[in-house]
C-alpha cells in the first residue's frame, strides 16, 4: 500500500515526482483511491471469511471514513497505523477461527475411530466366546451320557445367547454414541456452511456461493441468464451520509431485491453496491423479468443516519447475459458487466440531456 504520509511530507518541501501533477491535483486523487482501496479490502475479507470478515470491513470503513473530515501528515499516520492493526487483529483472529474448525474437524475423527476401535475389540471378546462355545459343542461328540449332553448343549444356548445379547446392546449402544457426536458436529458444519453461503450484510448468497451455483447451471446445460445489478452513484451515499447509511441503504435494497424475485430466482450479493441474479430462462423472458424488477426496486427509500430519517431517491442499473454453450463462467459474468456498464452510461447521457 502507498505510503501517503510520505507523499504528504515530499508535497509540504515543494518536492514533486518528474511528470507527475502538482500537489493540488494529485493529492484528492490519490486519498480517493486510498479510501476505496480501504474499502475494497473489507469487501474481499468478507469473501476470505465470512464469518469475521464483517469485523475487519467494519473497522477499516471507520479508519476510511476519518479520511474524509481531516488530510494530514498526522491523520494518515494514525490511519495507516489503525490499518496495519486492524489488518494483524483480523489475522490472528481469523488464525485462531480455522483452527479452532480444523480441531472441530480432528475432534470428529477422532470420535469416529475410537468408536471403530471399540467395535473391533467387541468384536474380538465375542469371537473368543463364539470359539469357546464352538469347542465346548465339538465336545459334545465324545459324551455318552445323554443327560450330560443335554446338559452341554443348554449351558452352550445360554452362554451364545448371552453373548449375542451383549454383543447387540454395546452395539447398539456404540451406534447411539456415535449417532449423537455425528449429530452434533454435522449440526456444526450446516452452522459453518450457511455462514459461508451468505453475505453478512444482506443476508443474499455470498459471492463465492454465487459462482458455485453457476457453475453447477453451466455444467447442467439448464438454460441460464444472469444479471448484475449496480446502485447508481452510491459512493455519493458513503461519502454524504457515512457507511453506516450505505449499510443500510444496501440491506434495504436487498430485501426489495428479493421480494420482488420468486423463490426460484437466485440472488446474491457481487461485491460493494453489486448485485447478482440468476434466471433459469432464455433471455427473452430474462428480460422481461429484469424490466419488472427494475421498476420494483427504484424508487425513494427512507434510512435513518446519524440525523435521523434521510430519503435517498435510487436509481439501479441492470445488465442481462444469456450463457452460450462452450462459454467459461467469466465470460459470462463479464458479458453481463459490460452490458451492466452500457446501461450506467445510456442513463448518464439521458439524465445530462434532460438537465440542458
């Protein structure tokens, strides 16, 4: 990451970099792509770690958000200094969190073989008193009295009984056992699993999620049409309001997102103010669709911030691919992207064009 107390301490001495703009341009550019460079890793640590990713894009959101009240050698010490915590905190807890799963993990292994291995040595005493029984009957040839044979063979019934007796309950006690331990730790991995399916935020398929179930489609030869959904100008949100409105803003988006698609439409949440949907449909009716929900989930939405109810009047853009046979996921989602981009400008140029 660039060191911007460096560059503020080179601006302050008149020193600039050869073809380089002077302090007066270059500075605002290089803070803003500072912030979003801030942002952007709190976004990536929610793919990296669902489950304590949210804490570090938490923590830089306010360390970017300090940036823009004050632009000093001081300030971007204490913020690269607070990002460089920030950044050791998550890494150790994130260590600690796989471990901690990785021992879940041997915990269950060792469960399992524990309970193996003592069915192997029940197996082995019941084999012994089956061996013992089998020998006392091949005895039985060389007895003439009929009352000791009579008697042998009874002694021999009760103790095979009494050995298949055993045998069946610590059976089927080993089996409770180890039916209770599975249950309890596949309790544990659906827990992990939908953690890791969802986006913390929003609550939507997570990215990673997404992508798995695309390929899944792809691989089905279903047909398949994807869209990607961008909030128009929402930096303007972060940067008027803070982040804790554009959370919100995000969370309520997502949740007209998803009541205005059916239950089979997939949803998730791409990245930033990103969206993605999943239609398993041509594109003729993808678009149909696609114009429904635009009209659904544009519109005035009310956040409370830290003034209290704001209204934030939204705007959305929206581009629809229709997968070809032969085509990799990333062209795909690339193809949806730009068509996604070519809308943003369309409306850029309509919105300018009827401002004049």
């Amino acid at each position: 990451m660039i060191s911007l107390k460096k560059y503020l301490d080179s601006a302050s001495t008149g020193l600039v970099m050869d073809g380089e703009p002077d302090e007066g341009t270059l500075l605002p550019v290089t803070i803003a792509a500072y912030r979003s460079a801030l942002i952007q890793m709190g976004n990536c640590s929610q793919d990296a770690c669902p489950a304590l990713g949210d804490e570090l894009k938490r923590g830089l959101e306010k360390l970017e958000e300090s940036l823009s009240t004050e632009i000093s050698c001081k300030a971007i010490e204490a913020t690269e200094e607070g990002v460089q915590q920030e950044l050791r905190d998550w890494g150790m807890r994130t260590a600690r969190h796989y471990r901690q799963k990785a021992g879940e993990v041997k915990d269950l292994l060792i469960v399992m073989a524990r309970t193996a291995e003592s069915v192997g040595e029940r197996d082995q005493r019941c084999a012994g008193q089956f061996d013992e029984v089998t020998s006392r009957l091949r005895g039985i040839a060389s007895l003439e009295d009929l009352s000791q044979i009579r008697a042998s063979i009874e002694r021999s019934a009760a103790d095979l009984k009494n050995s298949i007796d055993r045998m069946t309950e610590e059976g089927k006690a080993a089996i409770k056992e180890l039916r209770a331990e599975v249950s309890n730790y596949q309790v544990r991995l659906e827990e992990a699993e939908h953690i890791a399916s969802r986006d913390a935020l929003t609550g939507l398929g997570s990215r990673l999620w997404v992508e798995g179930q695309i390929e899944h489609r792809i691989e089905s030869g279903a047909k398949l049409c994807v869209g990607i959904i961008d909030i128009d100008a929402f930096k303007r949100v972060n940067d008027e309001h803070g982040h804790l409105v554009g959370d919100e803003l995000l969370k309520q988006f997502a949740a007209e997102l998803k009541s205005a698609c059916r239950s089979t439409d997939l949803i998730g949440r791409w990245g930033g103010d990103e969206f993605i949907i999943l239609l398993d449909c041509e594109m003729t009716k993808a678009r149909g669709k696609i114009d429904r929900l635009r009209e659904w989930i544009c519109g005035s939405y009310s956040v409370h911030g830290r003034s209290g109810a704001t209204k934030l009047k939204v705007q959305a853009s929206i581009g629809v691919a229709e997968y070809m046979p032969g085509e990799a996921m990333k062209e795909l989602i690339d193809r949806a992207d730009a068509a996604m981009y070519e809308h943003k400008v369309a409306s850029r140029a309509d919105g300018a064009g009827q401002t004049r």
